[in-house]
C-alpha cells in the first residue's frame, strides 16, 4: 500500500501514547511491527527536515535554530512551505501489517483500555 510521509508522521508522533494502554496481543504486535516497518522511511523523513530547516530557519550566534513562541524563525516561509509540503506529500510503498475492526473492538473489554476516537483515528492506517 502507498503511506504517505504525513501519514506515517502523524502515525509515530500519536501511537506512542497508544502503545501504553492495555490492548489485545493481535493489535499490540501490530501497532509494534508497523512501526518498525515505518521507522526508517520516519528517519528518512527526519533528515530530509532537518535539512530544509538548515536552509530555512534563522540561527543564533551558536550555530542553534532560533525559536520564537515555540516555533522555528523561517527566513523564506514561501519557499519553506513548498518544501515541506512536498517532503509529507511523499509517498512510500509498505506492506503493514493489519488488524479487523472487530479485534480493535475488543478494546471495549473490561480486561482492556478503552480506545479514545483519536487512537481509532491512528488505527485507521492498519485496519483491513
């Protein structure tokens, strides 16, 4: 299946949280084997962003990116945009590994963590 580079972001950037709940062993492996098949596209993705920050975002005298309000000073927000648009718009074929809705439902269980929309939302990406 084609992932793209957002989707596989947002994946790892949420499923930690998820990952700490009580869930069935089938959704567990799954959540811990599709990470593992996406983390080097992530690392990947990482590099290439920190090379568009390098020729982007403004430094200090210490050679660090400056940050105003939590976020990095970009010099050319256009230019930077476009770049990082077409970085997430990336996409990468994988084979994940997926679960059935109806184990996800098991999560309703008293013996499991109930699952919040969101962490269904995450799930969406591995659900057959």
């Amino acid at each position: 299946m084609k992932i793209k580079n957002s989707q596989i972001v947002n994946f790892i950037n949420g499923i930690m949280n998820l990952k700490k709940k009580k869930l069935p062993i089938k959704l567990g492996y799954a959540i811990t084997r599709n990470i593992k098949i996406m983390d080097p596209v992530a690392t990947s993705y990482e590099e290439e962003r920190q090379k568009i920050l390098e020729k982007y975002a403004e430094k200090d005298d210490s050679g660090k990116f400056r940050v105003d309000d939590g976020s990095y000073i970009i010099t050319d927000i256009v230019a930077y945009e476009r770049e990082m648009n077409e970085l997430l718009a990336i996409e990468n074929e994988m084979q994940l590994h997926t679960v059935t809705f109806d184990e996800i439902e098991k999560c309703d269980l008293e013996q499991f963590d109930a699952l919040s929309v969101q962490d269904i939302t995450l799930l969406d990406l591995m659900m057959e």
